[in-house]
C-alpha cells in the first residue's frame, strides 16, 4: 500500500498508520491468510457511527430552521451506499484495498459496497487516530458537494415512501408496468403505471427507473389529496 498518496487524497497524516491498513483490509484478504480478526468490519461498524453523527451535525447546523422528518431524509441520502460509493470511488480507494485472490478475480476492486465499507472503516481509523475533530473535518471536506447539492427533495425515493405508506394502510406494495415506450432508442420515454389496492397512477420519465419514481410521486400527490385508494375511497 502507497501510504502517502492515500493519505494526501484523504488530506490526513496517520499518526498510527496500522490504523489505515487495517481499514484497508478486506475479510477475504484475513480468511485467505489466516488471520483472526484483523479484517475492517468493526472499523464499519464505529465508522457509521462517527459518520451519522457528523453528518447529523452539518445538516443542523447548514438546515436550523428544517423539520425533523426533512432532516432525516437528507441524512438517509447522504449516509446510504450508494453515496458512500461514489465518494470512495473519487478517493480511488479501491486500487488500496487488501483482498484475496478469489474476491478480487471476481471484480471486488470495482464492488461499490466494497469501497463504501472501507471508506467507513477509513473514517473510524482517523477518529481512533485523531478523535471526533479530526474525522469530523475530513468527512465535511469530503462532503461538501454532497452538502451543498443535498435538499429535502433530492432526497425523496417516492417508491419507498408509496410502499410505507400503503403498508401502513395494511395495503399491498405496489406493482409497476410498462405501458409503452415513445422516441429512437437513444432518446426514448418511457411510461409507467403504478397498481395497488384500490388505486392506480402514471408516470414517465427517460429512464425505465425515473418513469416507476414519477409514478410513485404521483400516487403520493393522489394520498395527500385524499384519494390514495382511488375508487374504494
């Protein structure tokens, strides 16, 4: 492990660098050489922690006036895989990673929960290294795009919210299907029905995906006017 690039991406110099090296170490790497309990997985685990917390703080203090449940989402967004990923993938930490032979041959290195655990585990060695301060100003530089572009509505997965809400309703999730496609295949729009109990909407969108969330919105928009159970209301 290049020690010193890493540390100059992630802006931190190790007093203990044994700390980074385990947080790069992947449990393939330990199985495959035998060794017990010298993977990242607790590094995770206290990584999410530090990380939940920082990030509860930079949006309160970024957001004072926001409610609760706005806050909450924000945080989901901001903590969840698939940003982790992104942000591990900019550090390039998967050319750092250990891991053994058979987990790499099988495309770890390019695994996005792979990178999003060890950028975790990264954050738990600097607050082992160098406390709260220390973690909490790496994630805030490591975060301030997300941040910035982070609101209330770019937030929302409408089709996780739709699912919640008919199950609290005691009320099956929802089914999607395609009803057609329009435009050349490089420029197409898609359209999308969205079926529950007593309840139905449309949406479109250019991807498949964003075609069933526009779905998902519009059935929300139909619950907040009362009529979420369409013709059984």
């Amino acid at each position: 492990m290049n020690a010193a690039k890493l540390e100059n991406s992630l802006g931190y110099r190790f007093k203990d660098i044994a700390l980074l090296d385990r947080a790069l170490t992947h449990r393939s790497w330990t199985h495959e050489n035998r060794l017990a309990e010298y993977d990242n997985e607790s590094f995770e685990f206290v990584g999410d922690s530090v990380l939940g917390l920082a990030i509860a703080e930079q949006l309160f203090k970024k957001h004072p006036d926001l409610a609760e449940g706005d806050l909450t989402l924000m945080k989901h967004r901001l903590v969840s895989m698939p940003t982790l990923a992104r942000l591990a993938i900019s550090l390039r930490l998967g050319e750092f990673i250990k891991m053994g032979t058979g987990e790499e041959r099988s495309g770890g290195r390019d695994k996005p929960a792979i990178a999003a655990d060890a950028l975790e585990a990264i954050i738990a060695a600097i607050f082992l290294d160098g406390g709260y301060i220390e973690a909490r100003a790496f994630i805030a530089r490591l975060f301030t795009e997300e941040l910035r572009m982070t609101t209330p509505r770019t937030s929302l997965d409408h089709k996780t919210t739709l699912q919640e809400l008919l199950q609290s309703q005691k009320l099956t999730a929802p089914r999607y299907n395609l009803l057609k496609t329009d435009g050349q295949p490089h420029d197409r729009t898609f359209f999308v029905e969205a079926i529950w109990e007593g309840g139905r909407s449309e949406g479109s969108g250019r991807s498949l995906k964003a075609a069933e969330m526009n779905a998902a919105e519009a059935a929300l928009k139909s619950a907040k006017a009362g009529t979420v159970r369409g013709d059984k209301t």
